[in-house]
C-alpha cells in the first residue's frame, strides 16, 4: 500500500492557530495554571500579544491517511530517538479545540522513519505516544526523519482529545524540494522549522473539532515601550526579558538572571531567582 493513494488535496494555510499559540504563550502563566512561574521559554518566534480569536471558522487541523506504517501500543515516552542516529528534533505545541480553549491529556502518538527512511514495523523505534499538560503542551525529541520513495519528509501523529474522535495527520518540513511533487503534502501542515545548536526546533499546534469555551481572555494590548534609562530600560509589566539584561526599578539597577515576562508581583526586589542588583 502506498501512502500515495489517498491524497486528499489542501485545502488552504493555517493562520489562526499561530494567534492561538501566541495568546497562550504570552499570557500570564497564573492565568492559565493558576501555578508559579514558567521561565526561560525561548522562542525568537513569538509576536506581540494579539486578542485572543475565535476558533470558529473551520480552521481545524487536516486529517491525512493513516499510511500503511501505524502500529498501535506504542510506548508512553516524549523521546522517540534515544540512541539513534540522525539530526536531532525537538518538535512542540500545543492542541487546542475550536473555541481556542486548551485541551490537557490529549494523546498524541507519533510515529516516523528513521535517518535512512525506513520504519522499524517489528519494534518500536521512532514510535511514541504522550500526553498533553494543564496548558494542552506537548514536546516530542526524535530526529529528523529521512525520505523514501514517493514520498516527502513527514512525521505522522494521531491526536485525540478525551472522550472524542481520533485525528490522524502528518506534519511536514519548510522548503523541502519534495513538498512540491508529493502529492499528500498540504501545506496548512507545516511545522515551523529552525535549526539550532545540535539540530532542529519544530513547532505545530494542533486545532481539534472539540467544542468547549475560550479561554480567560490575556491582555489584548501589548505592553508600551518603557523609556530609556541610561545602562539599561525600565523595568515594566508585561515585558520580556533575556539572562544578562539590564533595568532599573524604583532607581536601581538589576541584572536579569533568568528570561522570563515580566508580570505584577515579579517586580525585581520581589524575586532574587530573577533578578540581581547590578
Ligand atoms: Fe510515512
């Protein structure tokens, strides 16, 4: 069986959910977990807060053909590539349902070839299933899959939010040279793909027929731009600030310690794991 022979054709580009990703990334963490802080979240990607959209308007993410490599009792693990050769991945997102609202343990089980393009169908190399957390994150590390005949370079996921009806899919790569001639390849399913010390970073987010309500809505605004300070910038809310970086609050001068967003209670006298007087 050829993964070939049920093409389904694209049916246009996914704007909407990089909204979604983006509202839940930049709300305040005690928004969304009514939990202390997340820190060090990295992602050059990341735009100025947008209001939070509607999830209304049959954005969802597309289904493809299962292919003839699924294997189902894949086993509970985040790392798929442990020990096996290839360009190192790590792909991550988050899964929503229609109304923008997170889905938490939702399971996603993936499964992909290896450097050489071919999938372990006696074992489970390169096979793994997980769970989504409170926010409907997930993180995979795997490698970067490699090709095979009539096809081009893909990950395959089934996504399934609690008590709901499983999405199979696959995920492609930015600016392969076989996106344009396979013709399962849509475009509305590429990742977000950069390459980093060691490898490569992914993002996708997945958008899940679920109904539900949206989330508490992050601020719709972004922060203005404090005034400059000699040696550094005012502190403020709502800010994001990088290991090394320089404020000033209330006439002294701190030293970042860790990057994070700012937030009302973070103010730099409040959290020496943040910052340091300089
Ligand atoms: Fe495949």
């Amino acid at each position: 069986m050829s993964e070939q022979d049920e093409a389904r054709p694209p049916r246009g580009g996914i704007t909407r959910k990089q909204l979604l990703r983006t509202a839940i990334v930049a709300a305040p963490v005690p928004m969304l977990l009514g939990a202390g802080p997340v820190l060090g979240r990295a992602d050059a990607q990341d735009a100025p807060l947008q209001p939070t959209p509607m999830c209304d308007d049959g954005d969802e993410t597309h289904e493809q053909i299962e292919g003839p490599y699924f294997k189902p009792n894949s086993p509970l693990r985040t790392a798929i590539a442990s020990g096996i050769p290839g360009t190192r991945l790590t792909l991550s997102g988050f899964v929503f349902g229609i109304a923008c609202q997170p889905i938490a343990n939702a399971l996603l089980d993936f499964w992909q070839a290896d450097d050489s393009g071919a999938y372990d169908n006696s074992g489970f190399r390169l096979r793994g299933h997980q769970f989504t957390d409170a926010r409907g994150a997930y993180t995979l590390s795997t490698i970067v899959p490699g090709l095979y005949p009539g096809r081009t370079r893909h990950i395959h996921v089934k996504v399934q939010a609690p008590n709901r009806p499983v999405l199979t899919t696959q995920l492609y790569f930015p600016g392969e040279p076989r996106n344009n001639t396979d013709t399962l390849y849509d475009p509305a399913l590429l990742m977000t793909v950069r390459t980093v010390s060691g490898g490569r970073e992914a993002t996708f987010d997945v958008v899940l027929d679920v109904p539900g309500q949206p989330p508490t809505t992050p601020p719709t605004t972004p922060p203005s731009t404090p005034p400059s300070t000699p040696g550094g910038t005012t502190w403020a809310d709502g800010r994001t600030y990088a290991t090394g970086d320089r404020v000033t609050y209330a006439g002294v001068m701190y030293r970042c310690l860790q990057g994070h967003t700012a937030q009302p209670g973070w103010e730099p006298p409040n959290v020496p794991a943040l910052w340091q007087a300089a």
